[in-house]
C-alpha cells in the first residue's frame, strides 16, 4: 500500500551511465553489507538484490539489499535496522515485513527486511530467477526502457505484474 499524503515520486528514469551505476552500487553493497554484518545477528542473510545484482539487467541506479532472518529474529533485526536506517514509510510494514531506505548516500539504498521462507520473501528468487534466464532479463529490460520517462507509479504496477509472473512460474 501507497500512503497518499506522500509528495508523488519522480518519473521513472534509468541511469544514463549503466557501468557507473554499477560501480558506484558495488562500492556501497560492500560498505552497507560490512555495516549490516557487524550490526546484525549471525542468522541473517544479507543478500543484494535488484537489478544491479543481475549481469545485463538495466538499472536505475539504486542498491536494493534484502535480509533474510528467522521469524524468532524479526523483531530484534527491525529494531537494530530502524535504528540504523529510515524506515521507507511508502512501503508496507507488517510482522513479517519491513523497509528501509537512505536517500542520503550514493546512490539510493534500499534495504528489504524479511522474514525467511515468509510470504514476502521472494526478492533473491526474483533476482535468481533473471540471473539464470537471459531471456528474461531481456523482458525485464524491455519493460523499463518502455517506461523509462513515466510516472514511477505507472512502472511500478507494470513491474508488480512481470515480478508476480516470474515468481508464480516459480510456483509463489
């Protein structure tokens, strides 16, 4: 769900420098990933996903992390995260799910928090399921350079829609 009070977001836009986007995501997966190590518990698993993690995938230029934990964990690790980060407050929050985000580094980081086997954690089958399908990522691909330029929520549906297809020839 969307909170509605929220200023609307920019158009959807990809980075017009793909290689340094990647670069610059890299840099920061390993600095964020070091920090989350140090900060969380042993049984979490810090994973990046998104579409810089997938060889050939365009990006907008933005990290997306997810951590995976134990449901006994969730509680602990969303504390140590909220404590950490900003809470994405466009982004769902339920007991078993919540978001994160710095719009204060470069690029955006976004950190997925989930519940491990849990009904919201299919961000890494996602990203696995592109990693392994060329074909695929050209879809994927295809579907942001259609949208490149218009409004997020209008790409955002768009994407719910391919990520859902994927995920349920995955039988999620």
């Amino acid at each position: 769900m969307v909170r509605s009070d929220l200023p609307p977001e920019p158009d959807f836009s990809l980075h017009p420098d793909q290689v340094q986007a990647r670069a610059l995501v890299e840099r920061l997966f390993e600095q964020v990933a070091a920090e989350l190590r140090v900060l969380l518990p042993a049984s979490a698993d810090i994973r990046h996903v998104g579409a810089t993690a997938v060889a050939g995938c365009v990006t907008k230029g933005d990290l997306d992390i997810v951590v995976r934990v134990p449901s006994e964990a969730f509680v602990t690790v969303d504390d140590a995260l909220a404590a950490r980060f900003p809470r994405n407050i466009g982004s769902k929050r339920t007991d078993a799910f919540s978001s994160f985000e710095d719009a204060t580094t470069t690029p955006h980081l976004g950190i997925q928090l989930t519940i491990a086997g849990g009904e919201d954690d299919y961000f890494h089958l996602f990203a696995d399921a592109l990693r392994q399908d060329p074909g695929l990522v050209a879809q994927y691909n295809a579907l942001k350079r259609e949208f490149d330029g218009k409004p997020m929520e209008v790409y955002r549906a768009a994407k719910s829609a391919f990520v859902r297809d994927v995920l349920s020839r995955l039988g999620r």
